[in-house]
C-alpha cells in the first residue's frame, strides 16, 4: 500500500524510526487486533493501537458506560454515560483516526461465542483486558487453544501485572500460574478494594506495547515472564514463569479440552 500525505504526516514519528519505518508503519496498518473489555485496561489500549494505526480493532463488552467509570476509563466522555461502551469507544476512535476499521461486539464472552469472536475477523492478537476472572480463564483458554497470542493484565489497588503468552513458543499460559479461580470471597474486587484511575493507563499501554512489538517482531515480549508494577513504590518487578508440563490446557497431556464458563465475582490481581 502507500501513504497518503495525511498519513505521512500522522505517522511520522514511526517512520523515522529504524525499528519501525514504512514497511513496519504498513504492518500496522494491516494488523487486526482484538481488545476483550473497553474498561480500565481495554480502553487505554484500545487508543494507543488506534491513534498506531491498527488497521482493525475489536471492541467486546456487554456494559454501558457508568459514571463510575469516568475515573480511568479514558475512550468514553460524560456524555456517553448510559450508552453501550463499544459504540463509546468505536466514537472515540473514529474521531482519533479515521484509518481505523473498528468491530464492536457487545455482548459477554462465553464459551459459546468467544472462539467465533477471536476467529471473526482472524485477529493477530488479543488484549484481555478484563476485570474478572471468569473471563480471564476463558480468554487464556480459548487462545491456548487456537493459538492466538494474547496479552493478560490485572489491576487493583495500587498494584498492576502483566504478562504475554506466544502460542509455539514453549511459554507459560495464564493456568501455568494459575490453575483454577480462587473461592468466592477470597479476593476483594475493585469495588471492594478500589483502584488509582492511572493504574489502568499504566498497564493498559504496556499492553498495547506488546501489542506492537509483537506485530513489528521486535523487541523481547514477556512471554515467559510476569510484569509486577507498584505505584507507591515506583517498582517494577520481572518475574520468571516457567511453562508447566503438568499445565491442564497447554501442558505435554492436556485436560481441558473445551471451554469452561466459571461464575465468581470481579477481580484485581
């Protein structure tokens, strides 16, 4: 493809980038990616890859705006309060940058739908970045499964982590740390607990950094490792995961061979 004036201009400070250039601006342009929740870590990510240049962003959620969300979820204004958050967030990045082919889904991941949702358009990569742990489960599953790269986050508090799985790659998934959801009640959710409103620009932008890295192929992604974030502290902590062979849907005999709908409240970390 090439430019036009106007996205020479928008893209500028990529193309005189070494890293990136126009061959990389142009596999931008191309990608698809999938961003599951437009809340406290979807919606930073989701203006980050679009003001990129991601030719294609999925938007899935099945909430409006609240006002409650105002605080951190910077894709939807006040006055979108009431209105379904995908097409909030389709607005925003329509008005940001108009290369941008945004698909909205507003609906609930399940596991009867989330594998015709990643598979749709045949998405590059997908950002969880949702706020339970039902949909974290799923979402890992179904890209396991599929061999979608994706990139899991989770915030509360003060706190933020990452982490990137890369499908063929020999790194751990999210059941690698974490086999099954905790109990009900065991952990506070954001409501409960609260959560500083820059935690999810914080952590929602270095997910969409992997994003790009991983659509430019450059750089090292965190697959293998888990990105730890404390604001009060300003620490940053990268932990070695390694992939377990014992793992019930990546491991060497795998045990979960279909997807599994939990039921349990909102989550942080």
């Amino acid at each position: 493809m090439e430019f036009n004036e106007q996205q020479i201009e928008r893209y500028s400070r990529h193309i005189i980038l070494s890293e990136v250039g126009v061959e990389g601006q142009q596999k931008i342009l191309n990608s698809k990616i999938l961003v599951v929740g437009t809340g406290g870590l979807g919606a930073p990510a989701a203006m980050f890859l679009a003001a990129a240049g991601v030719g294609t962003v999925g938007l899935v959620d099945a909430d409006e705006v609240d006002l409650s969300n105002l605080q951190r979820q910077i894709i939807h204004l006040t006055r979108d309060v009431g209105k379904p958050k995908v097409i909030s967030g389709k607005e925003t990045i329509n008005e940001m940058n108009p290369d941008v082919n945004v698909v909205t889904y507003h609906t609930l991941v399940n596991s009867t739908n989330i594998m015709d949702i990643i598979n749709d358009r045949d998405y590059d990569f997908i950002i969880d970045g949702t706020d339970n742990f039902s949909a974290k489960f799923l979402i890992n599953d179904a890209c396991v499964m599929a061999k979608k790269p994706f990139s899991h986050a989770g915030i509360i508090r003060f706190n933020g982590q990452l982490t990137t799985y890369i499908p063929d790659n020999d790194t751990a998934c999210y059941r690698c740390m974490f086999k099954q959801p905790p109990p009900e009640g065991a952990v506070p959710t954001c409501r409960e607990a609260g959560v500083l409103g820059v935690m999810g620009g914080v952590i929602g932008s270095l997910q969409a950094t992997e994003a790009l890295k991983y659509i430019l192929g450059i750089g090292e992604n965190l697959a293998g490792y888990l990105l730890h974030y404390d604001a009060l502290t300003m620490e940053f902590r990268k932990i070695r995961i390694e992939k377990q062979s014992t793992c019930p849907v990546c491991g060497e005999e795998p045990t979960i061979k279909t997807l599994i709908d939990y039921s349990g409240p909102v989550c942080g970390l």
